[in-house]
C-alpha cells in the first residue's frame, strides 16, 4: 500500500482497542479493529453518498429504490416484493418510499397483468434519467474514496470483503 503522509498513522479506532487491552488484558479487542473500521466507513461514506443524492432530492434508501429498477432491465418493472426482499426492508417502509417516488414523478405503480392481486412498480422516464445521472455521480464519490488505496488493494479489500460477508451470512463453502 503507498504511503500518504496525510493519514495518521494511528486512528481513534486504535486508542479504543488499546483502552480495552489496558483495561481487561484478556479480553482480545482484534475484532474491534477491524469492525470499529468497518461501521465508522460505512457511516461515512453513506453520508457522502446521501450528500450526493440530496442533489436530485432523493435519499440513499429511494436512490436505492430507483437502482434495483433500473438494474432489473426493460421495462424497469418489479412486483413491491421483489423489491422489498432485494432492498432488505419491512412492507411499511417499502411503501412508504414509493409513495414519495410516485408522488415525484419517478416511479408508477400499476396493476400487475400476471397476478390480479398484485402490483407491479415501474421506472419512469424521468425516473431512470435521474437515477443514472444520480449512479454516475455516487460511483465518482466511491472512486474518489477508494483512491486513497492502489487498484490492487481496491482488489484485495474487495475479496477480503467478499469472504467476510460470506461467512458470516453463512454462504462460505
């Protein structure tokens, strides 16, 4: 990994688990090295990426109603549950987010011609406009980020990454 001179060589993640050796020598704080990391990037980064959607006047979690319609492919169109199963959420809050997509124009729910109980959830025009220029401009923030890392570290962390989350969902084999 380069050197940049910029970043401390300690971080206040490493003054936790130093207290906690201190404190109670047998415990083994390691893990709050790593994790420690883990939750302040992902706090961090998820409020640059709300930043950036703010610009569109979206929040990360309707950024992300919109992207798994647009990744879905033409015509941009998934059943509530679908979306609420790949986005991880309740029905409520699925709901609730598009609610304020239809109300902005982004998003259309129909009946579903396949299940006469069911709806179905489209992108529209505007919508899709708006969610690639939104993609675009929160992949830049990501880049921006992960420049402080070579490529083949990029690489590294990914699969390091990749193999944590794997074992811990249990899909590790």
């Amino acid at each position: 990994m380069r050197h940049n001179p910029d970043v401390a060589e300690r971080d206040d993640v490493d003054g936790i688990v130093e207290q906690w050796r201190r404190e109670r020598p047998s415990m083994r704080p390691e893990p709050m090295a790593v994790f420690g990391r883990i939750y302040r990037l992902a706090r961090l980064v998820g409020d640059a990426q709300e930043r950036t959607y703010a610009r569109w006047s979206i929040t990360r979690g309707e950024f992300d109603v919109l992207a798994a319609l647009r990744r879905a492919g033409a015509p941009y169109t998934l059943p509530p549950k679908a979306l609420t199963a790949s986005l991880m959420l309740t029905s409520g809050g699925m709901t609730g987010r598009l609610d304020r997509l239809e109300r902005s124009g982004l998003v259309r729910r129909s009946p579903d011609p396949a299940d006469r109980r069911g709806l179905q959830v489209t992108l529209t025009d505007a919508g899709r406009e708006l969610v690639e220029e939104a993609a675009d401009a929160g992949l830049a923030v990501q880049r921006t980020l992960l420049d402080a890392l070579p490529p083949e570290d990029q690489e590294r962390l990914a699969e390091l990454l990749r193999t944590l989350l794997a074992a811990v969902t249990g899909q590790e084999g």
